[in-house]
C-alpha cells in the first residue's frame, strides 16, 4: 500500500489571459500546468508566472480547482 504524501497536494495552474480571452481567435486553447504545494506553507491560492504558448509570453497563472 502507498504512504500518505501528507500536507504535498497536487494543483493545476491556469493562465488567466486566456480564461479572459474567452473566444478570441488568437487564442486556441487555455494553458494549464500542474504541481504540487506544501499546504502548510501556502494555504492560500498558488500565482505564478509561467510561459503561455497559446499567448506566446510570460504570464499569470493562477490555482484552479479540480
């Protein structure tokens, strides 16, 4: 049986410009990524800034739920 992770949770991470894009056809998709947080140290939502490609920049990317 697999041990418990503890307080490592896992979280995805989602570019806003594209969430508010929406329908722009520049736009193809929403960039999304996913890594793990210390819940202890983080209680709060996860923002970093990594590469969009559908933006082709460097942007937001905030916590979302699964």
């Amino acid at each position: 049986m697999a041990k418990d992770k503890g307080v490592r949770i896992g979280v995805i991470l989602e570019c806003i410009s594209c969430v508010r894009k929406g329908t722009n056809k520049e736009s193809t998709g929403i960039s999304r990524y996913s890594t793990q947080k210390n819940s202890h140290n983080t209680p709060g939502q996860l923002e970093l800034r990594k590469f969009c490609r559908y933006c082709r920049k460097h942007t937001t990317h905030n916590e979302i739920k699964k």
